[in-house]
C-alpha cells in the first residue's frame, strides 16, 4: 500500500513539472504570435496579433499616393533653447518633403483626417489639424525646462517614419502658469496635468493625462528615445477591436531591421510581449472597460529599460466601450 501512493505521488509531481514546463514553453516572447500567456483563465481578455484592418487597407487604397509620401517637419518655434516670458507658448511647424498630397485637415463630416502629433514632455499628444490656421497654442505652461516632439501623422494616426518626419527642441520657461491648473491647448484640450503630484493611489484620467507632471530636464537627444503615440484615449464601436500600437525611435534600431533594440509591449500588467520590427500593431480581444498599456525600449546588453530621463517607458490608460 505504501509503494502504491508512493508511485501515485511520483506520477503527480512529474506530471505537475511537464505542464508547468509546457505552460512556460508554450509563452511567446514575440508579439508577432500573441499577446498573453496560454494560461489566460476561461473568459478573461486574451489579446492576439492580427494584420492591419481591412477598413484601413481600404483607407489606404482610397488616399492613393499619401502613404507613400514622405512629409518633414520643421519646428520654427519655439526655438531650440529658446527662453520664453510667461506662461503661453505658440508652436510654429513648417511642413515640407515629398508630400504626395499629404495635407494635415479635418474633415468636418468624419471629424477625421491628417495630422500632426504635439507631445508636450512625455504627456500624451494632442492633434494638429490645421497648420494655415495659425500656430498650435500653450496654454498655462508650467515655469522650467521642457521637451516638445512633433511628427505627422495619418487619420488613423499611425504615424510617418521617413527620416526628418520626427522633430524635437528644448525650450525653458520663466514666469510660468499656475501649477494648480493643467497646461491646455487654446481649445482646452489638456496637454499636461498639474505640476503637483494626484492623490497617491488615484487613476489616470481616459486619456492618461491626470498623471505626475512630466519635465524634460534630462532627456538627452543622443541616446535611444522611444516616443508613445497610440493607443490613447476611448474607443468606440469598430474602433474597439483591433486596436493599434504605434511608436516613434530615435537613435535605435531594432532586431528585426538589422539592429539590436527591442520594444517591450505589456496589457494590464501582464506577460511582456516583443516588437523587433519597426511598425505598428494591432491586438484584437479587447474586453470593455479600462486597461493599461505600457510601450518600452529595452538595452540589448543589459534587458533593461534604456535610461533617458524616464521617457523609454511611458504607461497610458485607456477605454474600450462596446
């Protein structure tokens, strides 16, 4: 009877090592396969890597030659290291490059269209439509050294990766905004919270942007940068499923493009998913509700997040409704 349990024991844990074993095998590291473990829990959110939609192939096919353009940006002002008096900033882009018909605009009926990304620090961007209009405008910026970043972008805003498309200057300010009250644009969209930290424990807001204020102080422009863009914000209807990451790199080349860099992708907290080419994806299975998505740039040598004054690993909380 002893040697009987005895060999029933041994089965059991020989049996509990090959699935822990299977378990750990059957993980992928490549978001190119999937995006959470095989052991996801019956009903849970289980997030898989799809192709690009057919709604926006066709999108690509009615724009004609756009997505082929490749649209540069320069940054008039603010001037890099400019000193600006008081609280209100104007940015001021030229639009230039092979263009292809690319136009930054707002279609009134789609209330969508070309644009320009405007990343004040590390908050999340908030879009530039329409450049002959005047210039993007600060509001209530906080006093101290800050980092602006500008790139074009298309109406479902996967953004342009030709060279000269990124664009990135310093400028400090003296005199600055109330530090009670959010940096805004001259629309009121919010650019960057408070300069004083939320309550310990409290959420972001849909769009991330109730999140500790964010300097550029040490942000260095010649080691590797990643640049959030998407997802961000609330997603509806057929935009809730897929839903697509997309990034801009500086200074990095990743392994599928010949370099040695990864992206590091993670839903919720969960398994740690890889990008090695440089390009957008897009994950279905979302589940209504809030979730959280981290995008970061990992050290070949060391696995690490690549140190640039907390910039390489930017957390943005979204909402999906359906």
């Amino acid at each position: 009877m002893r040697r009987s349990i005895g060999s029933q024991l041994v089965l059991t844990i020989a049996f509990g090592m090959t699935a822990i074993f299977s378990g750990c095998k059957a993980t992928s590291e490549n978001a190119n396969t999937t995006a959470t473990s095989a052991a996801t829990p019956p009903g849970a959110q289980q997030l898989t890597v799809v192709e690009r939609p057919q709604k926006i192939e066709q999108m690509m096919k009615d724009r004609g030659a756009q997505d082929e353009a490749k649209p540069t940006l320069k940054i008039i002002s603010p001037a890099d290291g400019a000193a600006i008096n008081g609280s209100t900033v104007e940015v001021k882009l030229e639009l230039g490059g092979d263009l292809k018909g690319y136009m930054p605009h707002k279609d009134p009926a789609t209330q969508k269209g070309n644009h320009i990304h405007v990343i004040l620090d590390n908050q999340p961007y908030e879009a530039y439509y329409e450049l002959n209009q005047g210039p993007f405008e600060l509001r209530n910026v906080s006093e101290g050294r800050h980092t602006l970043r500008v790139f074009p972008s298309r109406p479902w805003h996967e953004s342009y990766k030709n060279e000269g498309a990124f664009q990135m200057v310093y400028f400090n300010v003296k005199g600055g905004g109330n530090p009670e009250k959010p940096t805004t644009t001259k629309d009121g969209q919010m650019m960057a919270s408070p300069t004083k930290s939320p309550t310990a424990g409290a959420s972001p807001e849909q769009e991330g942007k109730n999140m500790m204020a964010s300097t550029a102080g040490t942000v260095d422009r010649t080691k590797p940068l990643l640049t959030y863009s998407r997802p961000k914000g609330e997603y509806k209807g057929e935009d809730a499923d897929p839903i697509m990451i997309d990034f801009w790199l500086v200074n990095s080349v990743l392994q599928g493009n010949g370099g040695d860099y990864r992206v590091r992708y993670s839903i919720d907290g969960g398994p740690p998913q890889f990008i090695d080419k440089w390009g957008p994806i897009w994950l279905t299975g979302w589940t209504g509700g809030k979730h959280r998505v981290t995008v970061e740039l990992i050290d070949p040598k060391t696995g690490a997040v690549v140190d640039n004054g907390g910039y390489n690993s930017t957390t943005r909380e979204i909402t999906i409704t359906k």
